[in-house]
C-alpha cells in the first residue's frame, strides 16, 4: 500500500513514521513545507521525504499521486504572524482533500479534534469543523479522526505535561480541575493505518480517546508520583489568565490566546469512543505515563 501524508515533521507524523518503517507492506511519501523539515524525519527505505506547497494545486497532485491513502495531519492550535486556523486549519486542509480527489487518491485520512464544529463559538474548534466540512465534501471516502490531547514522545502534550510535574511547585489554569481522556500517540497511529488499510465506504468521523478520564492536576499529580516526586499545585484563575493572555497575544501577534485557553481547559468528553469500531485496543494510562516518563 502507498501512503502520502501532510504534515510529516509533527509529533503524529514521527510516531506514524515510526510505525510505518516496521510496516513491510506500506511505502510512504512523507510531505513536510521545507528542505530544513526533512532532517527530523526517520531514516527508512519505505519513506520517501518531499517539500510540498498546500497553496500549488499542481505540486500537491503531483505529490499525491499514486497513493492509495492520504494521510492529513498538518494542522496548528497556536496561531503566529505566519501562520493562522484559516490559512493552516481550513484552507490546507482542503487543498489536500482536492488535490486527493483530483490525484485518483482512493481514500483520505483527517485528523481533527473533539469538539470540532462549523458552529463552535470558538475559532480553533471551528476552524477544525469547517476543515471537516471541505474533506467531506471533496468527493473521495474518508476518514476522519477526533482526538482529544495526544500523549507520546514529543507531543506538546506530554512536554507540557512532565514539565509541570518536575517543577516542584506549579499553577496551572483553574487548579486543573478540568477533565482530559489522554490518547497514547501509538494508538491513534494504529487506527490511522487501520482505516488506511480498509478503506472505508463513505465518510465517517470517529471520535478516539484513551480508556481513562482523569482531571489534569491529577495527571501531573501521578506523573510526579511515578517519578518519586512530590509537586505543589496552585490555581491561575482561568478569567485572568485570558484578560493576560488576549494582551500579550495582540502585542505578539500570535501565541496563547483566550482561545487556546478556552480548548486546553474544555472537559474532554465524547457520547461514544471509537475504539472498537478502528479495532483498537487502547493502551492503559498507566503504559502511556510509563513510555513517556522513559524519555526523559
Ligand atoms: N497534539 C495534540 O494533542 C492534538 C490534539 C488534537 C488534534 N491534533 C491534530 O493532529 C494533527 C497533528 O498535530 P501535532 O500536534 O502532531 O502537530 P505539530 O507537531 O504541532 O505540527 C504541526 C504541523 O502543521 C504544519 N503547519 C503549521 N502551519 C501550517 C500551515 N499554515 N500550512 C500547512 N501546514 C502547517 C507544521 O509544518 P511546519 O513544521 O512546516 O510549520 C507541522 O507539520 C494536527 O492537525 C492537530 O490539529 C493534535
């Protein structure tokens, strides 16, 4: 089977990557934006590095032709001066899903996020319902994948989340009182290669969390304890953590904004995890914790 996918250099992308070298069935097109994105990519005979442009219609057929599955993962939470949800979340992700259609691809993956809707007041959230909206509408069978934080090496997740516990003494927003379902990476890059593999008729979306809900201070509270360390953890109320966080980002044009606030504190909570329907068996918690912990 032949593979293409965006976004390459991202924290799914290694792991995916990583899983595909020990694939001997898949050969895979690994798409990043610049030459300088192709070093951090793993060495391996079955992967195929390539500089793509999600604003050339022409390169991206190119690029994905002859794929049986297209694997779409580029996509950004933190806005910059470079970069926004419009132009990274919507606009790359319907390149990609003409480009597949247009290219012959048979079937096109999309990973999205829980809570994504075209009618979210929240402009990440929206951002990742509208790109939803343009796969669904591109013509081809696709898959689209709801995650909820991602939990693996090199995650944003996971470093954020074994910074706090190493510091001792933390605030964090609202005292972590909000509920997170944490998927290990390693499960989401199994059913992204399942669905690739079965190429499902239609376009579904699944919504895949991890097997257990936990508040994030008790995330960081038994990261801590797992590592023989004790932590202190304080509140930054969420109200003034926005009013800051709005100032700053207008200054800098970008970066942690009352919107990032708002999708890092949601409750994570899905009617129905899909699981069983991508015939994944999830990995416990307490494994994910455990592998993360190791790469320090
Ligand atoms: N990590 C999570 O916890 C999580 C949770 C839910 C959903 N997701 C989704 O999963 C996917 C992968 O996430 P990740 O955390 O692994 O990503 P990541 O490591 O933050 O990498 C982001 C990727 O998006 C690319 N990108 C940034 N701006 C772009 C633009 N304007 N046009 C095209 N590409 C652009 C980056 O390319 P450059 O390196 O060239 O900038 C990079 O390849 C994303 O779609 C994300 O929304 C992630």
């Amino acid at each position: 089977m032949k593979i293409a996918i965006t976004g390459a250099n991202s924290s799914v992308g290694q792991n995916l990557l990583a899983h595909i070298a020990s694939a001997a069935d898949i050969q895979a097109i690994a798409g990043v934006r610049s030459a300088a994105a192709f070093a951090s990519l793993p060495q391996s005979p079955r992967i195929t590095p390539r500089v793509i442009s999600y604003t050339d219609g022409d390169n991206l057929v190119t690029a994905l032709a002859d794929a049986d599955c297209v694997i779409h993962l580029a996509g950004i939470l933190i806005e910059n001066k470079h970069t926004n949800y419009t132009s990274a979340n919507v606009d790359a992700t319907d390149a990609v899903a003409q480009a597949a259609f247009k290219a012959g691809v048979k079937h096109l993956v999309f990973i999205s996020v829980v809570g994504a809707s075209t009618s979210s007041a929240n402009a990440y959230f929206r951002s990742k319902g509208l790109a939803e909206e343009r796969v669904a509408a591109a013509g081809l069978s696709a898959s689209i994948i709801r995650t909820p934080i991602l939990l693996g090496s090199g995650t944003a997740g996971s470093d954020s989340l074994l910074a706090m516990a190493a510091k001792g003494k933390t605030k964090v927003l609202g005292g972590g009182h909000y509920t997170q379902r944490p998927l290990d990476v390693d499960d989401l890059s199994k059913a992204i290669l399942s669905v690739c593999r079965a190429q499902p008729e239609g376009v579904t979306i699944h919504e895949l969390v991890g097997p257990e809900s936990i508040s994030y201070r008790d995330l960081i509270l038994r990261v801590a304890s797992m590592q023989g360390q004790e932590v202190e953890i304080g509140s930054v109320p969420i109200a003034i953590a926005k009013l800051g966080a709005g100032i700053t980002s207008k200054l800098k044009g970008g970066g942690i904004t009352p919107t990032v606030i708002d999708v890092i504190t949601m409750n994570e909570h899905v009617h129905s995890n899909a699981d069983t329907a991508l015939g994944i068996l999830l990995t416990p918690l307490q494994s994910t914790l455990e592998k993360i912990i190791r790469t320090i």
